[in-house]
C-alpha cells in the first residue's frame, strides 16, 4: 500500500473507499482462512490519526511504535492530506475523517457483518449501535462502556469473554488518542476479532451528542477552531501548543529542505 511519512510517522496515501475496502479483505481473510486471534496471528487495527497523533508521538517512542504495527494508519486531518499530496500524492484529496469512516462503512456494508462498540460515556455505545442500526441496518453484536479508569482484572477477563461471545466483525474504539491506540495494540493478541478502529469522537458527533464542524471548516482543515472554540478548556494545548510545535517541526522537515 503506498504510504508517506509525516515526520517520522507512516501515513498509508487511502481515501475512505479505500479504507472500506481494506476493511472488508480483512474481514473476507478472516473468515476464509478461520485462524483466531493469538501471538503468531493479531487482530489487525486501524489509526485514524491527525495532528495530535503525530505530536505524541514525537515525545513518546513507544506510541510511535504502536503506530508504526497499525494495520492502517489513515490521514484524519487537512495538514496530512496536504503533505501527502505535497509529497507526490496526489490522490489525497480529502481526510479519511473517523465518524464519516464509520458512516461510510455502515452505509456500504448494511447487515452484512457484525459491530461491537467499544468505548464512550456511560450508554452512548448502546445509543450509536441503535442509531447506526437504524440508519443502514447493521447487526450489533455488543457495545460496552468502560470507567474513566483503568480496567480491573475482573473488568478485563469480562470484556475478553463478551468479545469472544459475540464474535463480532469489526470493533469500533472510541477512547481518544492516544488511549484508543494503546488499548487496541494491548487488545490485539486477547480479543478474536478481525479488525478494530479507534475512531475517538465519532461516538459522540455520530449520535449528536457534540456538534460538528460546518462541512466547509472541516474540509478546509480549520475543524479544530471549531473545536477549540466548542471545547477551549479541554482543547487549548493540543491545538495551540502542541499544534505550534507541529507546524514547526513540519516546516523544519518537510519544507526548508525544499526551499534551500
């Protein structure tokens, strides 16, 4: 699969038929080939990484390292679509955007495979299955919506069996990065799934519970202005901070060099 990296870390040049397509030849392989999840064959997960995901990993190697084992790493956000056609791509016209994934796979699929969504406040999993249900038709095979905290042995040997029991097709993450990275990447060998996706917000935009971005902003790369005006406790370092310092750091990388 053709991929750019955005410093240091590998972006795979997909739009979002793309990634629908993907999807399904992991899930058709496992079905076909009927190996469960262990050591010699992990469940596949997908990255859908934008700004935020690049910055951590720059100050975090071992974050960098579960992105470099993702099946997938997807461009959620204008400034690598824009560095990827910067770097030959020209493909890239849009970003593969988490909740218009989950959107466009649900829509395409229909009750062709089974969903489990993992992640969320307390019984948002159990209202974004309904409302994807009753949008396209999906089957639901579970949801579940962990504490703010880290999982108890009991906790976790309880998610392992609800997987296992409802032997689902795709699992839908929706923690935040960098949570949502590790949890699969720690999940990939216990959890017999073909493929996982931390999608993030998507849990909250797709049942409404937070409002999106004008569709104008979001393909223009300002949706985290939107956010950060929505959110600006929660949202001022990553986007001003952390953003400052990606933008940086790309122009030391990726554009100097081509200037001088």
């Amino acid at each position: 699969m053709p991929s750019y990296k955005v410093l240091g870390v590998r972006v795979d040049a997909v739009q979002i038929p793309d990634a629908v397509r993907v999807l399904e030849s992991w899930i058709s392989e496992s079905k076909t080939s009927g190996a469960d999840t262990c050591e010699c064959c992990p469940a596949r997960y997908v990255a859908v990484t934008g700004m935020h995901g690049v910055s951590v990993s720059r100050e975090d190697k071992e974050f960098a390292r579960i992105l470099e084992e993702a099946g997938l790493v997807v461009a959620d956000g204008m400034p690598l679509v824009w560095l990827g056609r910067w770097q030959g791509f020209r493909q890239m016209r849009r970003r593969v955007y988490g909740p218009e994934l989950m959107e466009t796979f649900c829509r395409e699929t229909g009750s062709r495979y089974r969903h489990f969504f993992y992640g969320g406040a307390p019984g948002v999993a159990d209202q974004l299955a309904r409302a994807e249900q009753e949008r396209y038709g999906i089957q639901i095979a579970g949801t579940y919506c962990p504490p703010f905290r880290p999982l108890t042995g009991k906790e976790e040997s309880d998610v392992q069996r609800l997987v296992e029991k409802s032997r689902p097709d795709v699992l839908w993450v929706g923690l935040s990065t960098p949570k949502q990275e590790r949890w699969m990447h720690q999940h990939r060998h216990t959890l017999n799934v073909p493929v996982m996706l931390g999608v993030g917000a998507a849990f909250d935009l797709n049942t409404g519970r937070l409002r999106q971005a004008p569709q104008w902003m979001r393909e223009n790369g300002l949706e985290w202005l939107f956010r950060l005006c929505t959110e600006p406790k929660r949202l001022w370092q990553r986007y001003i901070v952390n953003g400052s310092k990606f933008a940086w750091a790309v122009c030391m990388e990726h554009l100097l060099p081509r200037i001088f």
